[in-house]
C-alpha cells in the first residue's frame, strides 16, 4: 500500500485551520489538523517543502515509521511548526488505518475505557457578577466543569475574557493588521481573583468544580500566593501559573498549596513533559494532539503520565479544529488517565459547511462516534471557499509598556 498524493487546505469557516489530506493508492483517505494559531502559514509550507515530498510512496499502514522519519530523521527536530506538520501527517494515518480496520481509532488504542468524556467550557465576564451569570449558563447546560475568568479592574484588556462572552473587552491593535495589545499588572489581577473564586464558591456551592487559567503570566513567587489563596475553593485547576520554561521553579508553587496544577498547552515533546510529570509537579497535563506530535507522540505522553499518576486534561481552544478535537476525543476515550477535556468549539456557521461529525455533546459530556477513523468529514470544496485571514494571537504589555508573557 502507498501514498499516492497529500494536500493542504487552509481554511477559515470562522477561524483558520490547516488540514492535511492523504490519499491511497486503495482509495482510502485520511485527514489530518496541524493548525498553529497565528503561524499557520509555516506549518503548510513545512508540510508542502519538506514533509509531503517525503511521504509519496511510503506505506500509510507504517505510522510509526513515518513519525520516527519525520521526528528522529530530521536533523533541525522539534518545535512548534514541525511538530503540528508532523501531528497533521499522523491523524491523517490513524484516520486512515481506522477506516481500513472499519473501527474508530479509539479502538486501535485499545478500546474505550469510558461510555462518555467529561468537558470544561470557557465562562468568562467583565466583572465578577458578569461570570457569575456565564457559569449559571454552563451549569444550566449540563457541565460540571467549567473555567471562569473575570476582568481586571485597571485594565482594558485581560486574556480569556474578551475572547469569549464579552467581546466588547477588546484592545484595537496598533494597526488592524498587527497584533492586539494586551495589558497586564499582576497586583490587580491577584486582588481580583480569589474574590472570583470566593464568589463562585458561594453562590454554586457543589453544583461545579471550577477551572481557571493565568496564562502565563505570573512570576513563581505570585503563582504559589495565588495557589494558596485559592485552596479552601478547591478547584480542579489552575492552569499555567507561570511560563513552564524552568520546572524547578514550579517546586515552590507546588510547596505551597494543594490546589492542583495544570499545564503544557504549549509543550510538543515528552522531553519537555518530562520533568513535571517524574517529580510530580503538575496533577493535570494539557498537550494538544496536534501541537505535541499527533496521536503517536501524545499518546507516548499518556502513557507516561498515567506512569506517575498525573491525568490528562488535553488542550482544547477554538483553535484547534473538528478533525484535532476528534483526536483528542479518540484519546480520551482510550486513556486510562483520563481527567478533563475542554472544549471551545468556535461557534460560526460555517464551521458545518466544512467539518461534520458525530462525536456527540449532552449535558457536559462527548460521547464519542463510533465511526470508522476519526469520525470527521471534511468538505474540501466549501474549505476552499473560507479563504485565510492573517491573524495573531494578542500581544501583552505591563502598564509602563514593557512587554510580557501573552
Ligand atoms: C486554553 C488556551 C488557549 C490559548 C490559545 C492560543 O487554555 O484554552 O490557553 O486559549 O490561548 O490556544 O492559541
Ligand atoms: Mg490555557
């Protein structure tokens, strides 16, 4: 069996998305995501200079091989860009050996190891009355779950929150075609915080466990005060206290408290997993399939994990399309370590015109497609009709200018 012939689409029903198709020379073909927000034009370059010459002629069936081709056979390895070229290739074979086998890929994992997977949803508001009323809507819904982020009094502009139920919490950027500026000062954002979460706490009782999300932002010292203030609301997580560059400095935030930690929404390799997970600094890990790999390297991820008892929570961002969530949803189904899947489908329309599947959402929960492969459809002719608009993640400033961690 052989490759015959890969393309890309980049797509925007909303959002852009980069999608690999595979085709066979047996008439099976696979679809695989390696979008990169913001950088998605790298990551489709990387796939039609480097990767795709190499896989014509290959064996689809060989996903393994493909990987350590792709990964150990480079000489320039790992990164953001060739790591979502490389997960493209790789949900793209699964799909394909899924429909060979007529199984869903969680069946070539090794089964499912639950009926239905447990999801977060994003809850966010102006001030802390405005996410009340967010969460009331997600609890209403179902979910038992949720990530509530607030503004900041102080400042305009505050991640999470003007990307979802506000969007009138926005900062024009320089130009309309650069980067929005973002501010931040962490003395605010503390103040604020634990008062969300004491709010939270007081109004949904046990109705919720609650997720909340630094990005980033803070320094290790402000991270373990954050994560001692918010111990007696005992939250499911806290993710991304500080950039996860330096592990040792996340001894100290884990010293401090017992809220659980989250993090590694941007890690693509186990290496860089390694030292949370063994030295037991982080309770939830959050790589995205299609940033860390594909199925074949996150999956190695899980395994590794549920070694050292930490549970999966994988990355789940409007940026991440039908075909990347499908694979994560495939995962989690298998994964014995299972914790938590986000899940922040971009709401547009045209999402359907290009992406349909059966992966099912009821009261909180996916119930995963029993379809063969991963389960999604891609309408190529009507991705060719949502041309690609450049956009970029925000940019941050502290109040005197100085630029810091988006
Ligand atoms: C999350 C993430 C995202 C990222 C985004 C960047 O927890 O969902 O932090 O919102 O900001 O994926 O592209
Ligand atoms: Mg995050």
């Amino acid at each position: 069996m052989k490759i015959t012939n890969a393309e890309v689409f980049l797509t925007c029903p909303g959002r852009n998305f980069v999608i690999l198709k595979i085709e066979t020379d047996q008439g099976v073909v696979g679809y695989g995501d390696g979008t990169l927000n913001g950088r998605e034009k790298p990551v489709v370059s990387c796939l039609q200079d480097c990767v795709i010459p190499m896989l014509i002629g290959m064996d689809p069936r060989r996903i393994e091989d493909v990987w350590q081709l792709l990964y150990r056979g480079a000489y320039w390895r790992g990164g953001p860009v060739a790591m979502s070229a490389i997960a493209a290739v790789d949900l793209a074979l699964w799909d394909i050996k899924g429909k060979m086998a007529g199984m869903p890929v969680y069946d070539l994992l090794g089964g499912r190891s639950r009926e239905k997977l447990q999801l977060y949803g994003h809850a966010a508001g102006r001030d802390i009355a405005a996410t009340i009323d967010a969460v009331s809507a997600w609890i209403e819904q179902g979910y038992r779950t949720v990530r509530a982020q607030t503004g900041v009094p102080g400042l305009n502009t505050i991640y999470g929150v003007q990307s979802s139920s506000n969007p009138g919490i926005g900062s024009a950027p320089p130009r309309a075609d650069l980067p929005p500026v973002h501010q931040w000062d962490s003395d605010a954002y503390l103040k604020v915080v634990p008062e969300l979460f004491e709010q939270l706490a007081l109004t949904f009782g046990d109705q919720a466990r609650f997720l909340h999300d630094t990005h980033h932002r803070l320094r290790p010292i402000e991270a373990a005060r954050l994560a001692k203030e918010l111990e007696p609301f005992h939250l499911f997580w806290l993710e991304d206290v500080c950039r996860p560059e330096l592990a040792e400095r996340f001894r100290l935030i884990r010293s401090a408290s017992t809220t659980p930690l989250a993090l590694g929404e941007v890690f693509h390799t186990i290496q860089e997993c390694q030292p949370y997970i063994e030295e037991g600094l982080i309770d939830f890990i959050r790589v995205a399939a299609i940033h860390a790999g594909g199925i074949t390297h996150t999956r190695r991820i899980i395994d590794f994990s549920a070694l050292h008892d930490v549970r999966i929570g994988l990355h789940g961002p409007p940026d991440v399309s039908p075909i990347g969530m499908a694979a994560q949803v495939h995962l989690g189904a298998w994964a014995p370590n299972f914790g938590v899947q986000e899940w922040a489908v971009f709401p547009a329309s045209e999402m359907d015109d290009v992406f349909r599947h059966e992966h099912w959402i009821e009261r909180g929960h996916v119930i995963p497609s029993e379809a063969s492969g991963l389960g999604v459809t891609f309408n190529e002719t009507n991705a060719k009709k949502h041309e690609f608009k450049r956009s970029y993640l925000g940019v941050n400033r502290l109040m005197d200018g100085t630029v810091w961690n988006y």
